[in-house]
C-alpha cells in the first residue's frame, strides 16, 4: 500500500479488518493466544464476524474448524450481533416449574426468534439462562438489567411494548 493511500471504507479496506490483522500481530507469540485474539475481536465488533474469523485463521495458519470449535465451545463468544436489547429468560428450577418454557414460546411466537438468536430487526436477542438469583419471583425474565417477576405469557407483549 501506498503511504499516502486512504486506509478506509471509502476506498475498499475495512478499518475494522486492518484492526483484527494488528490484534493477531500483538497477540499471536502468546501461549494460547486463539481465545484472547477472539475476546479482542468481539470487543471490536460486538460479536465475530466471519470475515475477521478468515483472517485469524490466515494470520495464526490454523483452520476455521478449530476456530469454530472455540468459538462456539466458548458461552461468552457470538457469532452473530446482539440486539439493542437482551432478553434473558430463567430455567432454573423455580422458573422452570412455574411456567418459564410457557414464557420463552410466546417470546419466540411474537418475536419471531429463537433461543440464542437476534430478531430481524436488531432490537432483541432472546437468551436462556440457569438462574438469575430471583427465585421468588419466579418465572423471572430480564430485559437489559430489568427483572419482571412473576411473569405470565399474558404479560409479555405489554412489557415488550416498553422497549418499542
């Protein structure tokens, strides 16, 4: 590349994927570097994109298999963007016995989503989770740092309509 050549969008090169290429150089003399490379990537972009995976793979000479296999081993690595909002639903045994498989099937039948997945939109990524430490509230649901207790499938459209 020429020194005096433009190293943005607006020329064809991603700043982003220039970004990913200097996390790999910084990163990859490091014992184990795979995880902390995809913890800075997901820090630059929210999530891992494919595009940013191809070149971790290009720059650490490993295949996208064992990249994968991190990646999806891992609970705390995305493959794909995270909704403006987060909505977490508890199975924990409390939640679970009181109704809270009824609340994630209505979440999914009126978002049009499902568990670890992001509406069409963007506005809402639908996550499970084993316990939110509410278990007198139970069915519990959180939406961002929000917890609704006592939560029915009734009640769902009405606590949605907050976030719209």
């Amino acid at each position: 590349m020429k020194e005096n050549q433009c190293n943005c969008k607006c020329k064809g090169i991603d700043p982003k994927l220039e970004k990913t290429k200097q996390i790999v150089e910084e990163l990859k003399d490091m014992k184990g570097a795979l995880i902390p490379i995809l913890h800075e990537v997901q820090d630059l972009y929210g999530y891992l994109p494919e595009e940013a995976l191809h070149i971790v793979a290009k720059e650490l000479k490993i295949g996208m298999s064992e990249i994968y296999g991190v990646s999806t081993f891992y609970s705390l690595f995305r493959l794909e963007p995270k909704g403006e909002h987060t909505i977490r639903v508890c199975m924990g045994t409390a939640c679970y016995v009181k109704g809270a498989q009824n609340i994630v099937d209505k979440l999914n039948s009126v978002l049009n989503v499902e568990v670890g997945k992001t509406t069409q939109d963007g506005k809402f990524t639908l996550e499970v989770a084993r316990c939110l430490g509410s278990c007198g509230l139970a069915p519990v649901m959180m939406i961002d740092n929000r917890v609704y207790g006592k939560v029915t499938p009734d009640d769902i459209i009405k606590i949605l309509e907050e976030y719209k």
